[in-house]
C-alpha cells in the first residue's frame, strides 16, 4: 500500500467526523476519506448481525478506494464488527471503545464514580462488559443508554439548546451528578456536546472521550508500518455519506470546520 494513500475512517453517520477533525490535527499530511453512513443511522439501536452487514459494506467500499489504514469512528460498530473486519482486510482496521481506562485513570488510584453514555448496542456487547470488567472491582461504573443524542446530531438539531438540556435533563436528573467524578462520552456523536454537558454538570466532573487516543494509536500503527505520508503539504478531507440528502453533507462540512 503507497505511503501517500488516504486514511479510510468510517462511522454510522457524521459524529465520526469529530475523530477525523483529531486525526488532521495528529497527522496534518495525511489525506483521510471519511464515509458516513447516514441512510443506515443509527447503528445503536440495531442488531449485532445488522451493524457486522453494514460496517462490511462500508469498509469493501473504502477498500476498493484504496486507503491504507480504516478507522472505525464509531464504538458500535467496532464492538460489533472490528474483529471480523481484521479477519477478512489487509489493512490495519483501528477500532473505538469508551475511554473507560482514562476516566478511572484520573483518580490517580482512588476509586471513581464514571458514567458512561453510549449507544445500546455498545453497552450490551460482550466487549464493553469484558471492558467494564477489568474496573469494576475498584470503581463504581454505570451504564447509560442515550440514543437520542445521536438522532439530534443526524438531524442538525444540535444548536437547539433548549432541545439538547431538556434532552440532557431526560437522561442525567435520576443520577446524583455530584458523586460522579468523570462521565465517558462513549459515542463519537457525543463529543460535539461537550460544553452542553460541561455547562449542565458540577464543575468537578470530567468529560472525557476516545479521539485523541484513536488518533495517536492510529500514527503509531502507520509508524510502526513505515507507511507515514512523506508529503510536505497539508492532507486533505474527503468527505461522502450514504444518504442522498444534501442537508447531510452540509452538516459534514460544517464539523469539519470546527
């Protein structure tokens, strides 16, 4: 594979971008192709056998494209598929999973109080349980189910405020958010809230997510294979969806510029 060839990323529809927007800032000279899969959002509330289907029709496209690396930008369908995608590709396949060993990290040993807000699906995978697993020994961990937060972003809600806090409100007022000390942002849609939920929260309580470790995992990986860019100018973002619906694509442009 050319070292110049594009980074693939994925996700079920445009939260992914939140970690493409990471990856150019990790890797400036790299071109990355970003597919979302908008027609078929969102993964979450689908069956396991439903996401492996669709994350493999994503990634034989990316495939066929001809990008070195795929990076799958959402944490559903790395916990559905990311094992089956390494089986059949060539390529590196880099997953997500919530930042669970970051939030009980930032207690510097003492035990911590983590809420983590996902999809469905990806907290009832046997991945995320083998993940909670591993900390709930020492740490106080549950589990919040919040799929409507990535239907707000699908449908360009996101600057409607009052829509998103009531939102917020639904999911967070049965919890005592002053015993928590951190809350995972376990999707890649729900980066694009953290200063909803910063705002809506004590103070003390950490947001946390996966981007910035994804993306430093994926320049590892490229490093470790020698198959860095050696351009000198600034890579690219190429965007596509697979929903018609041009709405989307002027959404996607508008993340990339954050």
């Amino acid at each position: 594979m050319a070292n110049d060839a594009a980074i693939g990323v994925f996700d079920s529809g445009l939260g992914g971008i939140s970690v493409v927007n990471q990856i150019h800032k990790e890797l400036p000279h790299e071109d990355i192709l970003f597919f979302g899969d908008s027609a078929h959002a969102p993964y979450g509330t689908r069956s396991t056998t439903d996401v492996q289907r669709l994350s493999f029709a994503v990634a034989n496209h990316l495939v066929e494209r001809g990008v070195k690396a795929i990076v799958i930008a959402c944490n559903t369908a790395t916990s559905a598929a990311a094992s089956a995608l390494r089986q059949r590709y060539n390529v590196p396949i880099i997953g997500m999973e919530p930042a669970l060993k970051l939030a009980c990290d930032l207690g510097d040993g003492k035990p911590q109080h983590v809420l983590v807000t996902a999809t469905p699906l990806t907290l009832r995978e046997k991945k995320f349980a083998a993940l909670m697993k591993r900390f709930e020994s020492i740490h106080t961990i549950e589990k919040l189910p919040t799929p409507r937060l990535v239907e707000i972003v699908e449908n360009g809600q996101l600057h409607d405020s009052a829509l998103v806090y009531e939102t917020l409100h639904e999911y967070l007022d049965d919890f005592d958010l002053s015993s928590i000390n951190s809350i995972v942002l376990g999707c890649t849609h729900f980066t694009y809230y953290r200063e909803y939920f910063k705002a809506f929260v004590p103070s003390h309580v950490a947001i946390v997510d996966g981007n910035d470790g994804t993306a430093r995992h994926l320049h590892e990986i490229l490093r470790n294979r020698d198959a860095l860019s050696q351009r000198t100018r600034l890579g690219t973002i190429a965007l596509e969806n697979s929903s018609p619906d041009s709405r989307l694509m002027a959404l996607s442009e508008e993340f990339v510029e954050r």
